[in-house]
C-alpha cells in the first residue's frame, strides 16, 4: 500500500524541511515529490513528522511482575508517546542472564509487543561464558550493574569486570553507584531516623560521590581494554568531565541521560516523595543544568526514560521498602517537547538523542531516520495542542505517573510503526505488531 504523508514539517539530520513523505509498505519510498495518483493521502496540517524514538533502556516486567507491567501493556503506552522502539533491561524475575532466557523474551514479544523491540542480555559474577558467546543477532548489548538496584544483579567481583570489559564485542551498558558507599550512608541515615528516613535524603545515600566512584571505574576499564562503553542514567555535574563533547560517531565510550534528570530536582521530593525515588537519584538543580547543557554540547549523547513501573501500593511504602523506579515512556516526548517550548532544547538536537544517536550507537539497521529505504517509524506532533495527564489518560499498567496533573503543550498526532498507523489521536490501532530489531555485527 502506498500512503502520502502531505503538510508535514519533516525534523531529521540537522534540519527541519516541509515536504511530503510518500509510505511504500513499511518503507519511507521518497521524500518530497509528486502525490502518486494510486497513494491515499493523509493530511498533516503543518504538523511536525518526527522519528520514531529508540527508547535504550526500558523495564517493561515481563517476566516477572505482571502488576507492575508486561511488554503488551507498556509497548502500547510507548507508541502512544511516539516511542516505536525500545531497548528492554535484563533485571526480571527469573533475571535474563542466558540467552535461553532472552530467547523466551524475544517470543513474547514477537506476539504481544506494539513497539519495535530488542533486549539486553545481564552479567552476573558467574556468567562471562555466556556473555562472550552472545552476538548482535541475540542482543542488542550487555548490562551490567555496577551498582545495586531492583534485581539484585550486582556485578561487584573486580575479576569478573575486567573478564567482561576485556572479553566482550557487544556494547556493554552500566549502571555506575558504588554499593559499600550507598550501603554506608543507608546505615548513618538509619541510625539517625531509623525507618523514617525522609525520601529527600535519597540523593544523600544515593550521592554523587558514589555515581562518580562508579562511573570513573567503569570508564578507566573502558579505556584500558578499549571497550565499547554506553554509561547510562547521568545524573551529577561532576561525572560529566569522563566524557568527551562532540558528535557520537567514532566515540567509544557515550553518555545516557534520562528525561526525568531534566525535568526533577531535588524539590520535587517534597511533593512527590516515593513517586521519584529511582536510582541513580534525582539529584540538584546544578546537576539538571549541567545535564542538560552537556546535552546541548554532545558531551550526552542519548536521551532515554529508564522506565520502570511499581505498583501505587508498593510505592506507598516507606523509604527503605518502597521500590526506586518510575514510568515515563509515555510522555518522554511530551517532557522533551515542553524543554523545546522552553528554549531550552531544539527540535533538531531532540531527535539526534532519541532516534538518531540510539540507532547508531547500537547499530540499529534501518531505523532512527527518515530516510528513503528506511522501515517507517514515525511520529507525528502538534506543538499547538495541550494535553493533561489524568489517571484515565494512562496506559501503563500501574496506573500511575509522577506526571498526574500536569499539562504539556503539545500531543502526539499520530505514530507510525512499519508503514502503518498504529496510534491516531488518541487511540490504538489493530493488534500488536512491533517487530525484532536488527542489529549490525558489533565493530
């Protein structure tokens, strides 16, 4: 089927051009050009056509904790948030650690997922073997937790990391926080409140210093055995001088930082509390500046959400037992919209961290541009519409957004995954049909 998307302010590669963009199949077929007299027509208002975003670090439950959230529920709030393909972590239940598992995974969403999908496969202390096996048609990289969050996956055995930076062709992706620093300042909190601990005392315990102690080891193994590093969630000021400005082609060693970093800060705990305790933490207001300066400057080169649902009882919990984690991949897009609405991000500089620099850095065939060729996965935005989170409005199973109440000043029209409509003001379309994402042999 042949579609022509008439009226759009296409936003790729630097530029924002108002052409027409004519859908062969599940391909871009051209870019601008004459309306074939067999295509439909679909009229964009001056709207403005997007890349669909590569969200690189999603955790989307599945297995594990259907409550929380399963890939059906939370890939159908992604396409609703122009999201068309996500990147989902290895920290389930049982974890994803062999590629067995990961097998299992890559099954259930070849029949539920409404987005477009690849996974991480998990380092344990004791499964080099397997992770040196995996390759780029399995997985699209390697987690490794550096730092101890949800899934008890902490890779801590100093003979173990240097096998797995030295070792591994994949992309290996970390999270950096020094456990015995964390684990120190959980005590000193505890004996002075006991379980009371107030949750703006998160970004304390979870401190720069321990992001920094982290990050700074993981990038000095990095550039000791030539690894190729992709540090995720930045979330200090101080981590930014280990990564170098500048475009992501021919880096090594690249930086994440997520939507949340940019728009929280350390105030937010006293209204919202739980509902942002993630970890790393949601640091100052000199962090969220700094962040989003070296995103400006490429010293950050992806933008992602980490999206990670809990329950509203589990959240309802105090500090020590309520779970670190929040989802956003719904509004992602929105957050970063209202950032551009500010002054505060271009339109061009969005799409490089969300769809551009994910699909290069992980070798992603085919997707992350509008491109002649390239598999059509687009979203379209209004920038003169308003849209409020209510309860009713979310689609993520845990029926809960740190967002709640807040207005963005603009919408998702319409996203397109593989050539055809699959969100359109406001609703879902057909069933499930987000498919495997492919992956360039690792360099």
């Amino acid at each position: 089927m042949r579609r022509m998307l008439v009226d759009g302010r296409i936003v790729n590669e630097g530029r924002i051009v108002e052409t027409d963009l004519l859908i062969e199949g599940d391909r871009i077929g051209r870019i601008g050009g004459p309306v074939p007299s067999d295509a439909e027509v679909v009229e964009l208002g001056g709207r403005y056509v997007l890349p669909g975003l590569i969200d690189d670090q999603v955790h989307f439950r599945e297995p594990g904790w259907p409550a929380k959230g399963t890939i059906e529920s939370e890939s159908r709030a992604a396409i609703a948030g122009g999201v068309t393909s996500f990147l989902d972590m290895p920290n389930n239940a049982p974890p994803a650690v062999t590629l067995a598992a990961i097998a299992e995974k890559r099954a259930v969403a070849a029949r539920t997922s409404y987005a477009n999908y690849g996974f991480y496969l998990g380092a344990t202390n004791d499964n080099l073997e397997e992770l040196v096996r995996a390759t780029s048609a399995d997985v699209c990289g390697i987690k490794v937790f550096m730092g101890a969050s949800t899934g008890n996956m902490l890779v801590d055995d100093p003979r173990t990391l240097e096998g797995i930076f030295s070792k591994v062709p994949l992309p290996i992706a970390t999270h950096c926080e020094s456990t015995p620093m964390i684990r120190d300042a959980e005590r000193r909190y505890r004996e002075k409140h006991g379980d009371a601990v107030p949750f703006s005392a998160h970004p304390e315990i979870r401190s720069a210093e321990a992001c920094y102690a982290s990050s700074s080891l993981a990038v000095s193994l990095a550039k000791r055995h030539g690894t190729r590093l992709h540090v995720l969630h930045l979330t200090t000021a101080r981590e930014l001088e280990l990564f170098d400005p500048g475009p992501i082609d021919g880096k090594r060693i690249t930086a994440e930082v997520c939507v949340h970093h940019l728009w929280f800060d350390q105030r937010s705990y006293a209204e919202l509390g739980a509902k942002i305790k993630c970890n790393p933490a949601i640091k100052t207001v000199e962090d969220r500046e700094a962040l989003l300066r070296a995103v400006i400057e490429d010293r950050i080169d992806v933008i992602a959400t980490d999206h990670a649902p809990h329950t509203a009882e589990e959240k309802a919990r105090g500090y020590f037992e309520a779970p670190s984690g929040l989802p956003l991949v719904q509004h992602s897009l929105a957050m970063l919209l209202e950032l551009h609405r500010d002054g505060r991000l271009s339109l061009p500089t969005l799409v490089e961290k969300t769809a551009h620099n994910p699909a290069r850095l992980f070798g992603i065939v085919d997707r992350g541009f509008i491109r002649e060729g390239y598999f059509a996965d687009l979203v379209v935005v209004d920038l003169g519409a308003t849209a409020t989170v209510t309860p009713e409005s979310l689609l993520y199973r845990c029926g809960w957004s740190p967002l709640t109440g807040t207005t963005f000043h603009s919408a998702v029209h319409m996203t397109w995954l593989n050539g055809e409509p699959v969100f359109v003001e406001g609703k879902i379309l057909g069933p499930p049909s987000g498919r495997a994402l492919e992956f360039k042999p690792a360099a």
